[in-house]
C-alpha cells in the first residue's frame, strides 16, 4: 500500500540498484553496482576535521558487497559515559546525545563537540536516602538507562553492582525536569538485588494509579530478571522514587482489551520515545503502553493509564508480529523480527492492520546475528537498522542500513560499514572482549549515532554521521 506521505524533496541522487530489488536483500548483483555518484547528494553538516577524533567508514551498496567510497563519522569511547562492555545511548527532541552506558547520565547539547556529565553534589534530597561509597577499586562500574518522555523530561536510572563492602547492589534513579532544566536524583533500594543493566521505557499519560499520579510514569526492568525469569520491574510516576511493579504470569488469562494503534497526526516528540528494543514495549500516543507478543499464547499485553494489565489485540483483534516495535511522528508503526540471518522490517500505516515488509537476508554472509537495533524519524522519513553480525570469514561485522523516504519504499538506499569490523566480542560477563549489546539514536537533523566495536580500541565505541542528505538542511561553515 502506498504509505500517507507528506511533502518532501526527493533525494537528488536516486539508486537505481535499489529501487530494482524491492523486497530481498543478498544473493545478486545490482544494477549499476559500484557506479552510482551517492554521495552528490549529500554534505557534511560539520566540518569532520574539526573533531578530536573523525574517522571514515566505508559506505556501499546495501544489497551486495559493492563499495562506494567513504564517509566521515566523528568516534568517541567509554570516556563520553560507556564503561567496559557497552554504551546505552538515545536522542532528544532538542538535538541531544545521551548516553548513560556507565556510572552517570553523560550528555553532549553540540553533536559532541563537548560532553557533560551529571553527578550527585548533595548527600540527600526528597527525602531520599543516602548513597553509600563506592568499594576502592570498583569505580567505573556502574551502568543505567534513559530515554526521553514525551514531555521532554529524561527519566534515567544507574544501577550500581559493587557500592559498598555488604556487597548490595543498588539503583539509583536519575530525573531531568526538562521546565526547571535541572537535573535531580534518589537511592531507591529494592527489597532484592536488582541484577544487570536496566530497560527503561515511559508509560504514557497522565497517569492516575495506586502508584501514584503524573504526566507519564517511567518503568524500568533489569535484563537479568527479563531475561531469565518473570520477577517484574520498578514504577514510578515522579522519576525518582520507584515501587516494585508486578508482571502478569505469561501464561495469565486477563480480560482483553482492543488498543487502537490508528492515529492521524503525532507531534514530532515521538521521534525520540522509543526505549531500547530488549525494553519490548512502546509507549502508546494515546495513553498508555504495549507489550507485543508478550503471552504464551502469542497475545499481547497493554498497560493502561491506570497502570493495570490487559490481554490486548490491535483494532480487527489481531495480535502485533514481532515483541520489537515502535512509533515515530509520522504515526507510522515500525516492527523488526530476527531469526537466523535474516531479519524482517515492517511498517504499518494503519495500526497494525496491514503491513508492508523488507527483508535482510544475510545468510551466506553471517553465521549468526549478534546485536541489532533500530530507530526511526518520521520528520526526515528515515529508518536505519544497526546490526552487528558474525561473520563467516570470522571477525564480527557492524553495519547499517540507511532506509530514506521510507514512506515511498522500505528498500534501503546504502549501507555503512562501522569501523574495521576486525574484531571478534562475545556479549555477556567473563568474556574478554565484550560488546554486551547495539545502541544507537537518530539526532533532530537527521543523523545517526551507532554503537560499534574494533581492534582500534578494548572497549566498545560509537560513532556519530557527519555526511547527510542536502534536503535535511544546510552544511554548517
């Protein structure tokens, strides 16, 4: 079906090669493969060498092996908030990189020219308890969340695994109360360890619960208790003080609930709510949050404004295709699967009702797929996908596939090598070389922030895109 698109400039430059090959990716060769002028288009939107650290990755053809030329990114490492194993980044509606992969929120207001962090100056506030020392020698850490909610505020949370000598770990939520423009925080001490990285994700509002009430309420859950067990999360309705928040059974029969996911016009905010992909949840516009997939039976879940659980369908009664789905201003709602080598993009204009699709296959290329993300922006009409992959030739590789004028074709127009892809990192404590999991943002102008891993550096780092379409605006002199 032919997606509801708005007024846009086309690309100055059309690939030809991948307007030929709707709906595959791999196997052939394209059309005009290596020929294409892709970058006559384009510009850089900063001056790359004005950066500490400017590095060029290889672009090319998004169905085969097929290189172009190169593009700068700017590069930064654990220094710019990561920690050993990863980064947890995101994007804000007013041009932010946030990143909060190690102890503190980190954030850069300038496309990362420079960097700022946010720590306790004070021993309590609110009420909140005071934070015990960190053990000497265990600095460093400390890893959390954040993402934006739709009313511009940062909900964040750090959870710190080695604090003090009784060795109980501890969560730490972080709030920027984006009218005040002020950062504030508060220990909260779950009555069992919390275990491992967060999800965090914004339930839409305004809530009015036993919770408590605001204009959204933030839930976290830790990726060990998701991942290994149903234990359930923390909510909160004012960011800093936090509940333990009970899941349903998966195998629960609740009454069901039809959700319509249908809407006409979003504000340009839900570019930027999406929480990461292992959150398996989005926040739903009109109130709310979906939980796809989320029973034994394939039936989906919906946390309403009240904070209480249904069994959820979308609008005809039908289930979503995938647990990773989301929003972006354009209303249109973007689901990705992985099985395999292959992953799946798909797109619906009307709530989940029909569904247009775009397959990555990447078997013969890669033995087994190891991280993924995506993001999308309605306002420049982009979806990119970030997958890092073992290869079959041995190190892991990271690539993205950048999908502009989605709302036109789902086919993506060029694919961007991520560093050297010449290191070999498994995810997951006691391993030597870890990239634990993909994170990456898409910033107001229209680029993209990936997370990637290379031998240049022991640690994981990301990159932020400099080259981008004329049409998103003019370069900066």
């Amino acid at each position: 079906m032919v997606g509801r698109s708005r007024s846009r400039t086309v690309l100055t430059v059309m690939m030809v090669a991948s307007m030929s090959l709707a709906g595959c990716f791999g196997g052939g060769e394209s059309e005009g493969e290596g020929t294409t002028p892709w970058d006559s288009g384009y510009h850089y939107i900063d001056l790359p060498s004005s950066y500490e650290d400017p590095r060029d990755f290889t672009v090319g053809d998004p169905f085969s092996n097929a290189t172009w030329g190169n593009a700068s990114w700017t590069v930064y490492g654990n220094e710019h908030g990561g920690n050993c194993c990863e980064h947890y980044l995101a994007a804000t509606k007013e041009g932010w990189i946030l990143n909060f992969g190690g102890e503190y929120p980190t954030w850069s207001e300038d496309r990362g020219r420079t960097w700022q962090e946010w720590r306790p100056t004070i021993l309590s506030q609110f009420g909140c308890l005071l934070p015990k020392p960190t053990v000497p020698g265990q600095e460093g850490l400390g890893e959390g969340s954040i993402v934006q909610a739709t009313n511009g505020d940062l909900i964040a949370m750090g959870w710190f695994p080695y604090p003090s000598t009784s060795g109980a770990d501890q969560f730490y939520a972080f709030l920027y109360d984006a009218e005040d423009q002020d950062w504030s925080w508060c220990y909260n001490r779950p009555p069992e360890a919390f275990y491992d990285r967060s999800w965090q994700v914004e339930v839409t509002g305004p809530i009015s619960s036993i919770y408590g009430s605001g204009p959204w309420a933030s839930l976290v859950i830790s990726n060990f208790w998701h991942q290994v067990a149903n234990r359930g999360g923390q909510i909160s309705t004012d960011g800093l003080n936090y509940q333990n928040f009970d899941f349903p059974d998966r195998d629960a029969n609740l009454d069901v609930m039809e959700v319509d996911l249908d809407f006409d016009e979003l504000g340009v905010e839900w570019d930027y709510t999406k929480p990461h992909k292992e959150m398996r949840a989005f926040p739903v516009p009109s109130g709310g949050l979906y939980f796809p997939d989320y029973f034994d039976n394939d039936v989906d879940a919906f946390l309403d404004t009240s904070l209480s659980w249904w069994a959820a369908t979308s609008s005809n009664g039908s289930s979503l295709p995938s647990q990773y789905c989301s929003f972006d201003s354009s209303t249109a709602l973007h689901c990705v699967t992985a099985g395999g080598t292959v992953l799946q993009h798909m797109l619906s204009w009307d709530g989940g009702l029909t569904w247009e699709n775009q397959t990555y296959n990447l078997s013969g290329v890669a033995t087994e797929l190891e991280e993924w993300e995506f993001h999308a922006n309605g306002e420049h009409d982009l979806f990119v996908l970030n997958v890092r992959y073992q290869s079959a030739e041995g190190p892991d590789v990271d690539v993205a596939w950048h999908v502009r004028e989605y709302s036109e074709s789902l086919v993506p127009d060029m694919k961007t090598y991520l560093g050297q892809g010449d290191l070999d990192s498994t995810s997951g404590a006691g391993n030597d070389i870890r990239f634990d999991f993909a994170s990456m943002g898409i910033m107001p102008d229209g680029g993209a922030f990936i997370a990637y891993h290379d031998s240049t550096d022991p640690d994981p780092l990301f990159g932020v895109e400099m080259l981008l379409p004329v049409r998103y605006g003019p370069a900066v002199a």
